[in-house]
C-alpha cells in the first residue's frame, strides 16, 4: 500500500480553533489500480495536498507541509488551495519540491521527534529542507577519487551521461570541467602525500623497497619504488613512493638515482633495511652504488647483510616456461591465500624447488636433462646469494628455527650443511647484537629478580658450604647471559605443518622479547619478489593505459601513487572509500598544479 496509507491520529486533525476534528477513516486502494479508475487531480496543488477519503459526499484535502484539512469539493475549485500554499511556504520558508518528496513518508506524530526510513537511512521527518546542505566540494573529491580508482580519463566528467546523472542526483551541483577535476585529484594527492610521509616517519621498524619496470603503449619506461613495512597493529604494509619516467638509456644507473633520489625525498635512507631488485642483469650494479652510499653513511645494520634481495618470483617463472609443471603446485601453495607473503615463507619454498630440480636430473628421463641442467644453473646462483636471507627468515618462524634449517641443508649439502647453518645463527647473532646496542634500555629477559633478605653471619650455619656463594653466583651468571635469541631458540618449535601468523607470534612476544621482536619484524618485512601477490606468474612489465600515457610524468605519478594509496587504505581498514583528509582548496592551482 501507499506509504501515505496509516491511521491517523486525533492530534493530526486539529483546526485553527483548536477544535478535534473526528479522524476519517482511510481506504487503502489497491497501488496497481489502473489509472482510469483514479480521479483527474492534474492541477500543480496535488503536488502539496493530498485527497483524502470522502464521507457522506464531504470532501477534504490535507496540506503535506503543514498537515491543516480543507475542503476539496469539484464546485469549490482549487484557488483557496493555491492561495495556502503561497501562504504556506513564505510563512514557513518550504521548499514545496523538496517537502513534496519529503511528504511521501508521511509522519505518525506531529510534535513527536519522528523518524522514518529513507533510502536505508533515518531521517528527520520534522527537520526543515532548509537546514539540509549539499556538501559540493565531499562530491567533487569523490568524483575525482572515482577517476583514479577505476582509471578514468578527465573528459569523462564533461560526458553528456555523466552531466544527466549528476543533474538529476543532484541539481545543486555545478558542472565540471576536465581541468577542474585535475586540480581536484592533484589537491588531495598533495595532501595525502604528507599522511604517507608521517606514516613512513611514524613506522615503529625499518623499511623495505622494491624497484620495478612499468611501460607504457608508446614503449616509455617507467621506474616504480615501492616500499614494504609493519606498522604498529603488526601488520604488513605497502605503498609507492615514486613512478617516474626513465629516459633512455635504461642503465643501471638511472635506476640507482631513482630510487637513491626517492629515499632523499622521502626521508627514509636511515630507515631502508633492503632492496629488492628484479632479476637483470644490471641489478648487482644498482644494489652495489645504493650500497656503498648507505653504508657510507653508517645506515645500514650487519654491514649490509640484508640488504640486496633478487626477484624469486622471475626465476619461479624461468622454470615454469621450461615445461617443469611440477613445480607449480610448490609455488601455488606458497601464493594461495596469501595476501602479502613474509620473507618467512620462502625458504621453505625454493629448497622444495631445488630438491626437486636435483632429482629430476637424477632421474630415468635422460631426454631432459640437459633442460633441467640449464635451468639448475640459473636456480643455483640465485640460491648461491640469497639462501643466507631466506635461512635467517625461516629462523625466525617458530614452526622452523634452526633444526629445520638444518635439515633442509644437510638434505642439500651433506656434510658440508653444517657451514651454512653455522652462516646463518652467525648472522642472526651479528645483528641481534647491533639491535642490542641501538636499544634505549636493553632488556635483560633472562635475569631472574633481585630479593633483598637477612644475611646470617653465623659461621655454625656455613659450616661445610663456604664456596656455595660462589657456585650460585656462576649459576646465576650463566642465566644472566642467555640473550633472548638463546631463550628463544631453546624454545620448543611449533609443528611444522601449523598454520600460524608469524606476524601475530612476534607480536605477542614483543614484551618478553623487545629487541628480538624488533629484529624479527625488519626481517620478516624483506620482499622475495616484485611481482604482486596476485600477478601469479605474469612478470613481465605493467602497462600504463593509453589514455594516462598521454599525460604529463607528474601526472602519472599522482594518478598511479594515489590510486595504490586509496586502495592500501581500504584494505588496512577493511571497508570502502579511504575517508578524505583533505581540505577545501580555495587556492585553485597551486604547489605546481602546472607541473601536472
């Protein structure tokens, strides 16, 4: 039935007088009467009254706005009707079109704060139309962040079905122009640029990079640095910090100044704890000068042990396209589920692949192993540089630790896996002790408390256990000087075919163990791979669309950082659109809009 359609109550039919006027009776007609049954009410004063149900042949008409009755004979015409509503809305200041649509959802109680369901949502059904306010510029940025997120060109706010839409939701708004709408998504890329740069300053642990190739449909190159951190929640974060173009030709050290010049910028030399590169071989170069002018300048812990990581993503793509498909489930299980995988994963993961190059080579199918040979070699230098990085992860997973790093060494190597095991404690120990040293207060987790009580100097009761002090201070001591990587490797190893958040696991120990956790949370954040969790095994170079390769550099930068920012965002908080940070922009273009 018509919302309209309730019973009234008494309080609803008062006159000027003050005098009740016995509530009518309503009859609910049938919504899908058809139209010839209806009365013709074709004058504009239908819109604002209503007919309600005649009785003993007395017609009567409600007013929307203000709920007074009045009589709606066919001989008394609707001039009085008219003359009310003038008087109506210049005494109350109503909107008649917006209080027409309002008086659809017809109230129970006049003087009652009343609510009724619109559109999903509770409104005030006695609040004024005049208190309500189109808020244009909350519009025009959610049109920009529209463009972005779904990459739209700029002359779609000038499209003819873009304006009829924005015309009927909302008359009130003005109509955009391309130009417009640029300056609107560089604004609050200019400002969400600053949240970005207190969130990196912010960061409780260090910050990893990744460096990769985009390109364009006209064969631009561009470079893209993205960094990897855990924020205080635990949780594992990205974000691009810099998409420029790279003028030709594409050497190492152009990517070396991108990405030196990004951290500059960013302010976050001191806080980069590893590059991860793709796998070219211009990539020893770049890590080398990034290297040296870091640890010139002391940043770097453990002498740069963690610092240049290599791309497993394209290697795993190498033996793919060899035809190796038994190898797909191994990296399948690695990537299924994952939304962002820890360094912690992967050393599980290429020790399968390795063990299983190793035995195809030694197995009955000779006509392969040539292949399989060619490839091993490939696999073997990236294991040779990197084993030490994806060792010292796999430590720090409590389903793994040392044992099972040993094994899969001794699985490798035989008896020469003791050296690589010994590598990998050697290191984890080198930058535990820096972490130590860079401690406000280092904590000692293993010293037992300090109990003050009265000594005896009875010599009767010593008689026979003079040296028992001495014995307990050694004990004592011995206790003192396990570290907290000592308690935690004496820990029991959870099982090892657990499912557990190695996020969530140090976050727990964060306060028996402070300094490891700190450790364990820069090491754990190392990016294995370039390519994005959901690429699978597509690795080669993203493509700008043509209509954002014909834009300026800068522009690009804006439209690519912000569109991965607002994403990241709704992740983090699990919900839609990232809230605007921004401000009303009254300056129009400014900050070097012109650069865009």
């Amino acid at each position: 039935m018509d919302n309209f359609d309730q019973k009234l109550g008494p309080e609803f039919f008062k006159n000027l007088s003050g005098e009740i006027i016995a509530p009518l009776s309503v009859v609910h007609e049938d919504v899908y009467e058809s139209s010839s049954k209806r009365p013709k009410t074709t004058s504009k004063v239908w819109d604002v009254f209503e007919k309600l149900p005649a009785q003993q042949g007395d017609s009567k008409a409600i007013c929307k706005l203000c709920r007074r009755i009045y009589t709606a004979k066919t001989t008394s015409g609707t001039s009085h009707l008219r003359r009310h509503i003038e008087a109506c809305v210049k005494r109350n200041n109503h909107d008649v079109d917006q209080r027409s649509l309002e008086a659809c959802f017809k109230p129970v109680n006049r003087e009652a704060n009343r609510q009724t369901v619109l559109h999903g949502t509770l409104v005030d059904a006695t609040a004024s139309s005049k208190n309500y306010k189109v808020d244009v510029d909350e519009i025009r940025r959610a049109i920009a962040k529209m463009i972005v997120v779904d990459e739209q060109p700029f002359r779609v706010v000038e499209g003819t079905g873009f304006r009829r839409v924005l015309s009927v939701a909302c008359p009130e708004f003005p109509a955009l122009t391309r130009k417009a709408i640029k300056r609107e998504i560089v604004s609050i890329y200019l400002k969400e640029r600053e949240s970005i740069r207190e969130l990196l300053a912010t960061c409780p642990g260090r910050i990893c990079l990744t460096s990769s190739t985009w390109k364009s449909s006209c064969d631009d190159h561009f470079n893209c640095v993205t960094a990897h951190f855990i924020d205080n929640e635990w949780r594992l974060q990205q974000r691009i910090l810099r998409f420029r173009l790279l003028p030709p030709p594409y050497d190492s050290l152009s990517i070396a100044d991108e990405i030196a010049l990004c951290m500059v910028q960013w302010n976050i030399e001191h806080k980069v704890f590893s590059v991860t590169l793709e796998n070219l071989s211009s990539d020893d170069c770049v890590a080398d000068m990034l290297k040296s002018r870091l640890d010139a300048k002391k940043y770097l812990p453990c002498k740069g042990a963690f610092f240049n990581m290599s791309c497993s993503t394209r290697i795993f793509n190498l033996i793919v396209q060899a035809g190796f498909n038994l190898l797909v489930d191994i990296i399948g299980k690695l990537r299924l589920g994952i939304k962002q995988p820890t360094s912690n994963l992967y050393f599980k993961a290429l020790w399968k692949v390795h063990s299983r190059l190793s035995d195809m080579i030694r197995g009955p199918e000779s006509f392969m192993t040539r292949m399989v040979k060619e490839m091993q070699s490939k696999f073997n230098q990236y294991w040779s540089e990197y084993n030490l990085i994806l060792s010292c992860a796999a430590i720090l997973d409590p389903r793994y630790k040392i044992k099972f790093v040993e094994y899969c060494y001794t699985k490798l190597y035989g008896s020469g896996a003791q050296q690589y095991v010994s590598t990998s404690v050697n290191t984890l120990y080198a930058l535990f002790h820096e972490y130590m040293q860079h401690s406000p207060c280092p904590s000692n987790t293993g010293a037992s408390p300090v109990v003050t009580a009265k000594i005896s100097n009875d010599k009767d009761d010593n008689d026979g256990f003079e040296d028992y002090e001495t014995f307990q201070s050694a004990r004592f001591r011995t206790q003192v000087e396990k570290s907290q990587l000592d308690l935690y490797f004496e820990e029991p190893s959870h099982d090892l075919n657990s499912e557990i958040d190695v996020l969530e696991y140090w976050t727990l120990c964060s306060l028996r163990y402070p300094e490891l956790s700190r450790m364990a949370r820069d090491v754990l954040t190392i990016p294995v791979s370039t390519v994005s969790s959901n690429s699978s095994f597509d690795v080669g170079p993203q493509v700008i669309s043509a209509d954002r390769s014909s834009l300026k550099s800068k522009m690009i930068q804006a439209l690519v950082c912000l569109q991965d920012w607002m994403l990241a965002s709704d992740r983090t908080r699990g919900s839609g659109f990232m809230e605007s940070r921004t401000e009303d922009d009254s300056s129009g273009s400014s900050d070097g809009d012109d650069d865009y």
